[in-house]
C-alpha cells in the first residue's frame, strides 16, 4: 500500500495535483477552520451569533461543492465539514449562553464565588473576635 502511493507521488498527477488549485485552495483555507477550533476554548460572550451562523452557512454550501465538482475535491470538502461542524457547535454555545440561561448561570456563580483577598478579609475579622 505504501509503495503504490509512494510510487504515485513521484507520478506527473502528483505533481499535477500538487500544484493546482485543488490543493492549495483548500490548504490554504484551512485557516478558518482552525480558528473555529480555537475559538471552542474562548468564552461565550465574545461568540458573534450572526457572523457563526453565516461561517457555518457558507462552509455548508460549500462543502457541497466540494463533493459535486468533478473530481471531487476531498481536501475542501473535509476542510469544510470541519468548520461547519465547529460553528455549528459555537451557534449552540451562544443559543445555550444567550437565550437559554447560561448567562444568568455564569453570573450567578462568580457573584457566589468568594475571591482569596475576601476570604482572608474574613479570616482575619474572625481571628479578631475571638482573641477579644
């Protein structure tokens, strides 16, 4: 198996491949959904609702191209599926953030979350009530 594609790639239709737009077009636009990733680990408030939908929109129409062009274009079409499955993950985030309570969730909890300077401020009232 790997001396056939060894053997292909040093083939003329590697070479061809290997400098057309098949291949860089897609290389090249791997950015997006590399940066869809990225942003999986950022919080919600800076998720823009209509810039996700639309990347996720666009990469699903052109995943589609992807696969009916002839020949067809694997490289861009999992490129595309890639990024339309990270924005579609990141419209759910801000969905559950912005309309469905997770807003309200995160407030509640870092208003409930007690902060190290607050907990040594009471510690040491503490302290001092009960050495008097």
């Amino acid at each position: 198996m790997s001396s056939t594609f060894f053997t292909w790639l040093r083939s003329p239709a590697a070479r061809e491949y290997f400098f057309s737009t098949h291949f860089w077009g897609p290389v090249a636009n791997w950015g997006l959904p590399l940066a869809a990733l990225s942003d999986l680990a950022k919080d919600e408030e800076v998720i823009s609702g209509t810039m996700t939908t639309a990347l996720a929109c666009y990469s699903m129409v052109f995943m589609r191209f992807a696969w009916r062009v002839q020949p067809r274009n694997y490289l861009l079409f999992a490129c595309h599926a890639t990024n339309a499955t990270a924005q579609s993950i990141q419209d759910i985030r801000f969905v559950n953030y912005w309309h469905m309570g997770g807003r309200e969730k995160k407030l509640e909890a870092e208003a409930a979350k007690e902060g190290a300077v607050t907990q040594a401020v009471k510690a040491a009232v503490e302290a001092k009530k009960s050495e008097a």
